[in-house]
C-alpha cells in the first residue's frame, strides 16, 4: 500500500479553492465585524454628546442660581407666578 504523489495532485485542485472561498467569506465576516463596532461607536458618541449637552444646561440653570442675588430670583419667581392664567 504505497502513497502516491499522484493522488495529491486531485486533492490539492479541490482544496485550494475551498480554502479559497472560506478565507473570503472569513475576511468578509471580518469586515461587516468591524463596521458594526465602528457604528455602534459612533452611536455612543452621539448618545453621550447629548447628554453632556442637557447636562451642561442643567448646570447653567444652577449657576445662575447660586450666583443670582436673593431679590432678583424671587422676583423672577413670583413674575412667572402672576404670569400664570
């Protein structure tokens, strides 16, 4: 029972491009991988601008409310109350 080169050659025509097409579809997979971390980045850099937007707001209002004089907040306070209908 002797191993001929011969019948290497028939296994390598097969195997070559099955290696092929899996290497492809491998570096695609890869690709649509790295697509989808890259979005999902940049979502979260959206996401956390906005809130660091609507924080920095917030932390306006209590600024002008901790420096604001004791009269003028009051006065604002109750102009918005006669402002009511």
């Amino acid at each position: 029972m002797g191993f001929s080169i011969g019948a290497l050659v028939p296994l390598l025509a097969l195997l070559i491009p099955i290696v092929a097409i899996v290497m492809m579809n491998w570096r695609k997979v890869q690709m649509r991988r790295m697509d989808l971390e890259e979005r999902g980045r940049i979502g979260l850099g959206r996401e956390a601008a906005e809130r660091i937007r609507a924080l920095e707001e917030r932390v306006q209002v209590l600024e002008r409310l901790a420096t604001d004089p004791a009269g003028r907040l009051e006065q604002e306070i109750n102009q918005l109350k006669d402002d009511r209908p």
